[in-house]
C-alpha cells in the first residue's frame, strides 16, 4: 500500500516556525506575562455587554454604523480613516496582505512583537531584521534608514516596543516616513496610553503611514479582540478590499464603544501602572539588576543566565513573567500593573536572588 | 508641488472588486436576508455568557483549553483533528494562505459564498469558475471532475451550496476527492444542520478533506464569529501556523461551548425552519415562482426582471430578502425562519406579485 497522497503546504509555511506563546493556565495566578490590564475593564463595558447581549442581539452578523463613528470622533479621525480589526493581530495581517507580494522587502525590528515576522512570513516576504542596540535597546534609527532602499515596501515598528520597552521619537518616525515614501509604514501603537508618544495625527501629512492602536492593553480587552488600524481614507479603501466584512465581533465593538467613555477609568490605570514601574524600576535596581528604559507597562530587566531560573521560580508562586533570554541575553518580562502587585514581584524577587 | 507618494497595493489588491454586503440598517426589520436563526441563539448561551463576563475575564488574552476538548467530543474528532476560526470567514481564509501560491490554481463553483473567490485573489490565486447548472443550479459534478487538473491547489465547496440552496450528496464529495487527491478540498457545511449531509467523518479517510462548520447560522451566534475546520491533524499542524493564536474572542468560545450543550434548542429550530420552507416554498408555488430545489434554511426563488422590484417592495414593508438577479437571472434569496415569519412574507409577496 502506498501512503496517501496528502497536500503540500506552500513553502513558506512549511519553512515558518510555529508560533505557540503560552496559552492556558494562566487563571488564578497573577498574570505579570503579557502586558494586559492586570485589573480588568472598566466596569462600565461590563454593565453595557451585560444590558446588550440578548438571544436576537447574537444573532445578526455585527454592524459598525454606531461603533465607527463614535471610535472615530474618540480618535479625532474621520470614519473613513479608521478599519476595525480582530486585534492588532488582524491589522498587521490586512496591512500585509494589501502591500506585500511574494519576495517584497519588508523591514522589521528584532526583538520585536512576533506577530509582523509571522504575517511577513506567511506572505513570503524578503524579511530584514534591524536589532535593537546592544543592552540599552535602543531604537537602532540610523541603521534602519541607512538599510531602507528604494525597493522597500513595508517596514513594521511596534512603538513603544515590545518586549523592549524602549520608544523612538516622533522627529525619528518622522525620518522614517521621509525615507521610506513608497513603503507602507506601520507605527504599532499597542502601549500608547503609557507613553502619550503618537504618531496619529501625523496620517493627514504622510500618506505612507499607517498607525494601529488596541484595546488589549490598557483597556483591559485582550479576551474580546478588538483592534483599529488608521491611514488616509484612499489607503482604508485599499485595506478594506483585504478584508473581511464581519471580522470584528459585535461584543468587541460593543465594548469598545463603552470603553472609550470611562476615560477616567484609563487613566487612572495609566497613573497606577506607571507608578508600579517606577516601585518595579526601584527595587530591581536595588537588588542589582539592570534594566531597559521602559516607555510601556512592563520592564525589561536583564537577569543572565539564571533568566529561565527566575521565571520557574516565581511561577512556583504563582507569579508569572516572561521569559525572553532566547532574543534578549537574560532578559525577562515583568507587566507593570498596581503597586501592590509590584511589590508581591519584588517582595518573591528579593527571596530568589 | 508635487502630489504626495502613496504606497501601492499590491496588483492583486487594486484589480479586486470591493466586496460589500448590506451591513446596516437591518435592526428591528424582518431579517431574511442573511440566513440566520431569525429567532435568536439559544438563552442558555446568554445566561452563560452573563454569568462569565466579568472586568477580570475580558482582560485575559483567549485560553482555549476548555472550549477545544469540548467542541472536539461534541464533533466527534479529537482535539488536533480541529481549528477555531473567526467564523467561516477565517477557516477559508486560513486554508488558502496555507495552500495557495501566487498564479495556484484554485476551482470555485459559481454562484457561491463570495469568500472563496475573495480570499483566493488576495492570495494571488488563478481562480477557475465552474457554473452550477442553468435553472435546476445542480451541482456540475461531471464538469467539475472533467476540470481539475493535476495541477489544482484547492477545490473550495459550499454544501448545501449558498445561495443556490443546492447540494452535493456524499458519493460527489469522495469522486472530488479522489479527482484531486494533491489539493485542499474544502467542504464548508455552514448549512449542514438543514440536510444532515456531512462529509466530517471523510476526514480520517481522505488527507485531502477539510471540512468547516459553523456558529453563525442555527446556533444564532453571528455577532460573535465563532467557525471550526476540521482535517486530518498533520494538515491542521499546517494550518495553526498560519493563524493567529488568538483570533478566535473568548467569548464567541465560551458561547460556543454553552452552545453544544443545547441540543434540543437546535433541532427544534431546525424542524420550525424546514416547516417555514415547505410552508415559502409552497407558497412560491402557488405564486407560479419557480425555485431551485433547497436543502438549507433558505429558498433561491426566480423573480424574473421583477427581482430587485420585488426585494424592495418587501423592504418598503420591513421585510429584508437578498437580491442576487446580478449572478443568477431573476434570483431572490429568502431565508426559511419560522413559520409564521414565512406566512408574512408570502402575505406580501400575493400583495404585490
């Protein structure tokens, strides 16, 4: 007998490594890994989802009518320079798959949000990586312009950076985008809300950018997906022939539009996470351990070789961070979120080092 | 002044036609123009989703861990036999970036569901059409098996077929599948619960099986995007690398798996839909309307050059009906939901017939 014929993946993919961050387990410890609000929504959004889920509501494939508008007016947009997406992760996609053809050179950063490699790689792109700086993490700018050529099509910026921490400016955006006018630029701005560096209002002057914000973060959403994707109104038409009418669940939207009235709610959050990095900045440095400027909700702190130690033991507290030392020599991941969740890391960090 | 550089999309892109479904203004209308459960999903999904959405929940990035085990048994597969999916849309989506090359040769039956074709010229795809049958829209098995070549990538099927209605029986799937044994074949069952014909259990048979469902039409779930492929899990290992780990929203899963739990809800709507479908189509009869033979919750009627006089007539009387004459000569498209649903659009249609 022979063995069944069985059809062959493109080459692309069979040449892509599979991308599993860890995704279970999580409940019940305290979750310092992937940069979410570690309190939760506002509980606005709660009460709104729980008023407007209904039998007939589910039923109807989502509508936007509402949710755009009032998602533009909030970003100080027009409605047609903004696409709603299935978080970030479908902006990059849709990005990717209106610019990029087999073989065209896209630049993106290392370390960077995996995310852009893999919808590069899937898209068969020519991908070239410019490293962050040695240590400081810097954003490595002049690199990366003296890189970019004529035939660049796309370059792919996470900004601040993750898992870096670190930002560039807007003057240094700015160069990129003069650099780089035949190219679709993307300033992935997950972690604005902790840094107040955008680069959306820059849209109306540089029709070669394109800028996308999420409510997994700060907002306290990753559950729900949703994410927006903004560019001058002819690059959204473009991006909407990309993409699927209904990728956006109505509950996101829904929640969305209720999330971005309790602004005080955000920025409360805001002021508490940036002042448990600053308790998370402090007390690594006492205890000698040297870190990354950080521009987000998370710091970067370089452990050596006992990186992969100190994540194993402070999940045996039931205390999860991420490790990176396989791209950042020793480097782990802490979320900042309250103080008190702060000094609970610190206080089990002092026991393990 | 010179006009600004503006990235170009990629020739695929420019040369696609926009894809726009009516996507407002249904609320609080008689909606049979999407197929949905024109009742609602089952209350035990809300009560569910109710007691499970809380500020904590929505923060956390989607842990599939429960869902997946549960919908596998329910589905009767094991747990790497199965991909979540943000709806049908992604399945499809999914399956032709894992498959599908630039210039790949990918067959599609006309009419059907508008993604296939969509998703295959994003991807660059040398798309071959074969037309249903003229007026009885039969499946063209014997044109479709004379077509494929040993060079075809993906077969893409919608069974029953929408919006023909049509269907293929289980001895025309396994004669494609043999046909084509180096391509992807995708049977998407977004209609199976309406006819009981499945090609599921072909998965372990066939390597080059895949197989979709979906939560969007019985189970009333539309909002929430929630769609499973099924393959073999060599092809499934591919097909998780070229998705995003967490495109599927938490709680779309967690409705998901209420969902299952509530069979009787299901086949209870089942039964009220097929009685509405006797009932329209009966009606149509009565009327002198001709209408291909359907085996899902919906009737492709031939209106004549009086079909977009007919679908806004109805509209005039807030009852929607989807229009397709442009594909199909005279065709409207009416989704079967209860029976007393079914009595008011035939009580307008003798009104202006």
């Amino acid at each position: 007998m022979v063995a069944p014929l069985r059809p062959d993946p493109r080459k692309a993919v069979r040449d892509m490594a599979p991308y599993s961050p860890p995704s279970s387990g999580r409940a019940g410890k305290l979750r310092l890994d992937f940069n979410e609000n570690t309190v939760g929504c506002s509980p606005r959004v709660i009460e709104f989802l729980r008023s407007r889920i209904c039998e007939q509501q589910l039923s109807i494939y989502p509508e936007y009518t509402s949710v755009k508008p009032a998602l533009a007016a909030f970003f100080k947009v027009s409605s047609d320079e903004l696409l709603l997406t299935n978080g970030t992760d479908e902006a990059i996609q849709v990005l990717v798959n209106t610019y990029i053809d087999d073989r065209d050179e896209v630049f993106i950063l290392r370390p960077s949000y995996a995310m852009y490699r893999f919808y590069a790689e899937v898209a068969g792109a020519k991908i070239e990586e410019i490293p962050y700086r040695p240590h400081t993490l810097a954003f490595p700018l002049e690199e990366l312009l003296e890189a970019i050529t004529p035939q660049t099509r796309a370059v792919l910026i996470s900004n601040p950076n993750n898992p870096t921490g670190t930002a560039i400016d807007i003057a240094g955006v700015k160069r990129i985008l003069d650099r780089a006018p035949q190219a679709a630029v993307l300033i992935d701005e997950a972690y604005y809300e902790f840094c107040g560096i955008t680069a959306l209002p820059l849209i109306r002057e540089y029709p070669n950018l394109f800028v996308s914000r999420t409510f997994s973060k700060v907002y306290g959403m990753a559950a729900m997906r949703m994410g927006c994707l903004f560019s001058q109104s002819a690059n959204v038409e473009y991006l909407h022939k990309c993409q699927s009418p209904y990728s956006v669940n109505m509950l996101a939207a829904l929640a969305a539009e209720a999330a971005i009235q309790d602004t005080e709610y955000v920025s409360n959050y805001v002021n508490e996470a940036l002042a448990a990095r600053e308790l998370l900045r402090e007390g690594l440095a006492k205890l000698g351990i040297d870190q990354a400027s950080s521009s987000a909700n998370f710091i970067l702190g370089y452990f050596g070789d006992r990186a992969i130690e100190v994540r194993d033991a402070l999940r045996d507290q039931a205390i999860l961070v991420r490790d990176r030392s396989y791209e950042i020599p020793g480097g782990v991941r802490i979320t900042a979120g309250t103080r008190e969740q702060a000094r609970r890391v610190l206080e089990e960090l002092e026991k393990i080092w």
